[in-house]
C-alpha cells in the first residue's frame, strides 16, 4: 500500500513540477520567436503540446502502479480516475487517450526534424509550410497516428481485461497467453526503432545541407541555423534515455518476471517527466532568441550566458 501511496505522491510532485516550465515554456516560444524562425516555433509548440498532453494525462489521471493478480502482471489506476473507476467506458477512453498522445508525441519530434530540414535543403516548400495549407499537411500524420493508435489500443482496453479488487482497480494482461499483446510489443518497438531511424537520418542530411549552404548564409544566420538543428538532436538524444530504454528494459524484466520489476517499473514509468522537463530547459537555454528572453527576466547579477 505504502509502495502506491509513494508512486501517486511522485507523479503529482513531477507534474506540478512541469506545469510552471510549461508555462515558461509555452509564452517565451510563442512570443520571443523572432520571425526567422517561425516555423520553428510552430514545431516546438507541437511538440510540446503532444510531450504536456501524454504526461499529465499519465501523471495526473492515470498514474500506472505495476501490480500482481495471481500469475498476471497487472497495473493499478492510482490518479484521479481512481474516483471514477466503476464507469470502465471513461477509464479505458483515458487509457486510449494517454497511448495516442504518447503516439503523437513521437510523430511530433519526427516533424521538427522533416521540417528543419525542409527549412534548410528547401527554403520554397518551407514557405508553404508555413501556410495555413502547410499546417493543415502537418496534421496528417498525427490524424494517421491517432486513429492507428487509438484502434490497437481500444482492442486492449475495451476488453475484459478490468479486476476489481480491494486495492482497487486493475488493468491486467498475461502476455504469455494472449498473442495479441506479443504482436503489439513487437509493433511497438519496430514503431520505436523506425521513428529513431527516421530522425537519425533527417539529422544527418539536415547538418550535410548546411555545410554545404554555409558560404550561402552570414556568420550569424549559420550559427543561429546550427544552433536550432543541434538542440534538435538534444532534444531526440532524451527520450531515447529517458523513454525508450527505461520502458523497453521495464518490459522485458515484467515479461520475464525477474524480482527487480516493480523497482525498475517505478524508474521506467517517472523517468518521462524528467524528459519533458529537461525538454523544457534545454530549448530554453540552448536557442539564442529564448535564452535572452530569459535572461531578460533576471537581474543582471544572475546572467550566467
């Protein structure tokens, strides 16, 4: 019970710790861009809407705590959806939600890459990018991920996979015995490794392209350009620690049943919110316009850059 109590008190810390670099976030993106990179902007504020969404729909409503049913690994609902456990419809549409917004999350960063480099190797289409018509192609692929997503996920959480128990309300899977839930871990890190693909290789063709067009552009625009395509790659380095590795050893110790898993699950599970957080900072102090729009707002005294 203890081990609960101290996974909910956690996720709350972590969220209400996020919640105020969000606004930060959000109003110095959204305001302090200059307009040579708008575009930019715009990939950020998706990308951050998409990170805030997926983590205070877990931290807050959801709050996985891995839990045991006999043989079954199950996780119990220890947020605030925990008041509202007997209406199973609004509990597995939450369950939905939060995996399609984990989903979007992923397309979100593979965006800023695709249009970073479009940005740089193809200055014209980034033009129409940046138009009402390039926002709506934009939301193509989060349309196609949520719809994908939030059909596979459905077959696993509006099914009869809900145990109501003393402690309260379980979602339990016995991967071992059901193929479906093999062929979606599969599913899944093939989703992991071609997203990671994708980015790795929109990176390397971004920081090519620039070197090329170096002796095309001032010293200023190639540092500035430099700059933005390097927190990119920051900001893809942290989910790989913070998300991908945790959650794919979290997996793999649960499906093996080693003694360890409830530890590494708590790791794996919390890890995320220091992602969005670091997200946060790291874009904030590693982007020229937002790092002096920061700095604006402290004493002089406190100027560090």
């Amino acid at each position: 019970m203890l081990y609960k109590q101290l996974n909910s008190w956690l996720y709350y810390a972590l969220c209400f710790l996020n919640i105020p670099i969000g606004v930060v976030f959000f109003y110095i993106v959204l305001k302090k861009s200059p307009s040579t990179i708008r575009l930019y902007r715009n990939t950020l504020l998706n990308l951050g809407f998409w990170y805030y969404a997926a983590s205070l729909e877990i931290g807050l409503l959801l709050q996985p705590v891995l839990d045991g049913l006999e043989t079954v690994q199950c996780t119990q609902i220890c947020g605030l959806l925990a008041y509202f456990q007997d209406n199973l419809t609004l509990v597995s549409t939450a369950h939905v939600v939060g995996g399609a917004a984990c989903v979007n999350s992923a397309i979100a960063l593979s965006l800023c890459f695709f249009v970073r480099y479009i940005q740089v190797a193809h200055p014209k289409i980034a033009l129409y990018l940046n138009s009402k018509k390039g926002f709506m192609l934009a939301t193509i692929p989060h349309l196609c991920g949520t719809i994908c997503s939030s059909s596979f996920l459905s077959k696993f959480y509006f099914g009869n996979n809900y145990h109501r128990t003393e402690s309260g309300l379980l979602f339990c899977a016995d991967w071992k015995a059901d193929l479906t839930f093999t062929i979606g871990f599969i599913v899944l890190i093939l989703g992991l490794v071609a997203n990671s693909v994708s980015i790795v290789v929109l990176a390397f063709l971004t920081i090519r392209t620039l070197s090329k067009n170096r002796l095309q552009m001032s010293q200023k625009t190639y540092k500035l350009q430099k700059r933005l395509t390097l927190n990119l790659i920051l900001l893809a380095v942290l989910p790989i620690v913070l998300d991908v590795v945790p959650l794919s050893s979290a997996l793999i110790i649960i499906y093996f049943q080693v003694s360890s898993m409830y530890f590494v699950s708590t790791i794996a599970t919390h890890a995320q919110f220091l992602d969005v957080f670091l997200t946060c900072i790291i874009t904030l102090i590693f982007v020229t316009p937002y790092r002096k729009a920061v700095l604006g707002w402290l004493p002089k005294r406190c100027q560090l850059f």
